[in-house]
C-alpha cells in the first residue's frame, strides 16, 4: 500500500513511524489524500488552496501545515511552483499525549500557521535537522526526531494560540466545543471488544446535560452542520480507517463501531458511501 511519499510503502513507514522529506514542485493537482493513519506537518512555501474536510483554506507565502489523520484534506488549486519541507509519523512513534492531544492536532482548528521570513528561516532549520538525523546512523536520532517535532508544535502554539478560546466566550461556542470534543475523544478505535458509547445526538446530549435541541441548535450555529452529520461523518471515517488498516472481520467492526449486528452496518456503510463494506476494503 502506498503512503503518498514516493519509494515509501505503508509497511515501512509503520516500521519506522516517521519519514522527513523535501517537497517536490512537480507534484499534480488535485492532491487527494483522504484519512491515513499517521499524522502530517510540514513547512511550505508557494501559493496553494487546501480542502480541509470540506473547508477551503487560501495560504500563500510561507506557512506550516498541521494534517490530523482523522480528517481528510487535498489540495485543490496551486498557482506557483512550491518548496519546503514535511514530515509523517504514526501516533505510536510520537508517544507524548502532550503532542497527540496538541490543538494543532484537533479536527475543527486551522491546520495552517503563517509565517513572517525570521519565523520560517527558524522552522527551515528544524526540518534540515530532522531530514539530517534521518538520513544519518546517529544511534538516538529517533529522540532528536521527536525533540524536533515537540519544538515545530511548541512554536506554532506560540505563534498562534489555540483557536478554541474566542468560541467558548459564549454558550454555544462552549457546548459546541465540549461536543466536538467527546466525539473526538472516542476515536480511534483500538480494540474491537470495546463498542463506541456515544452514537446519536441524545447519547451526547445526556452526558453533556443539556437538551438535545439546544445541542442541535448550538452545533449547527457554530459549525453550520448539524449534530447528526459530526457523528456520521467521523463513525464513516472510522469504519474507513478499521476496514483499510486492519484484519479485523466486517463483524467486528461492526461491533466496534456501535451496530448491533452486522447488516446494521453493511446497510448504513452502503447508504453513506455508495459501496459495501468488503467492496470497500477490496479496493
């Protein structure tokens, strides 16, 4: 299976858990990545246009890139010839919750940080050395890997604070929050014999001590999508990853996911995206 990264395969980068590259000017557009198991970061400059789950985000000039695998991004539009840097690595190989959990990591933030010419000059020098430590024998660069990826996000929250703390000045901005949150939190989904507590609107209404119509109504204020339409789209999500990235039977997943039995799932995954569950995973 390949990762996006040429002369990388999906089993070398789960061996490894990390790979630093430069980017290349060539690359086509549309780029479609879709969901991944691992998490992206990157130093880019140039001109460019990212969907960002459905967000158009316009960036030009230099600018870092934060990718959570739980969302899927592409770039749709690129008007000049881009440069820079970026790296993957799995969740396992960045083991620090204080990373994993980082703002800059969370569905619903910004990916994108811009940069002034003294802030990308630093960030530059970041990513040389962890291009450096890759491609050396030195015996603990998986270490200094990991210090220089704690640093990027480390400087990005600097540069640019959480965007979770302007919604929550407000009552809806705050349950909003709180529930993208407890949906998030759920994911991913790492052993088949521990289903998803949380399904419907009501379920997270009730742990959220709220009605369910003013959770509705909050979320489709703030987000423009209803409650309903989160859940979907991050259990599809889910279902995608489980199928795609592990041995698990339909069954199980099925299981995992909530569903009570499996043509539960078969006809919910079909009505969703077009396709059968096996069909999907044949792919």
């Amino acid at each position: 299976m390949e990762t996006g990264i040429p002369g990388l395969s999906w089993d070398e980068l789960k061996l490894k858990g990390f790979k630093v590259h430069e980017l290349s000017a060539s690359v086509d557009v549309p780029v479609r990545t879709g969901r991944r198991d691992f998490y992206k970061m990157g130093l880019v400059y140039g001109d460019m246009t990212i969907d960002q789950d459905g967000r158009l985000v316009e960036v030009k000039g230099a600018f870092l890139i934060f990718v959570n695998p739980a969302v899927p991004h592409s770039i749709v539009r690129r008007i000049n010839r881009i440069s820079g840097y970026a790296c993957i690595f799995t969740e396992s190989f960045i083991s620090s919750r204080e990373m994993k959990d980082s703002p800059l990591f969370r569905v619903g933030d910004s990916p994108v940080i811009p940069l002034d010419n003294d802030e990308a000059l630093f960030m530059q020098g970041i990513f040389r050395k962890m291009l450096t430590a890759y491609n050396g024998d030195y015996p603990h660069k998986g270490d200094l890997i990991k210090s220089c990826i704690a640093l990027v996000i480390h400087e990005a929250l600097r540069l640019q604070p959480s965007q979770q703390t302007t919604p929550l000045r407000n009552g809806t901005g705050r349950i909003t929050h709180l529930f993208m949150d407890l949906l998030e939190r759920q994911f991913p989904i790492e052993r088949s014999n521990d289903p998803l507590r949380y399904r419907n609107p009501q379920a997270f209404a009730k742990v959220l001590a709220v009605h369910v119509n003013y959770l509705n109504r909050a979320v489709k204020e703030v987000t423009g999508k209803p409650t309903s339409t989160h859940i979907a789209a991050r259990i599809t999500a889910e279902a995608k990853a489980l199928l795609k990235h592990t041995d698990w039977n339909v069954a199980d997943i099925a299981y995992a996911l909530g569903f009570e039995y499996p043509a539960y799932f078969n006809n919910y995954f079909k009505r969703v995206t077009g396709t059968t569950p096996n069909s999907f995973r044949k792919v």
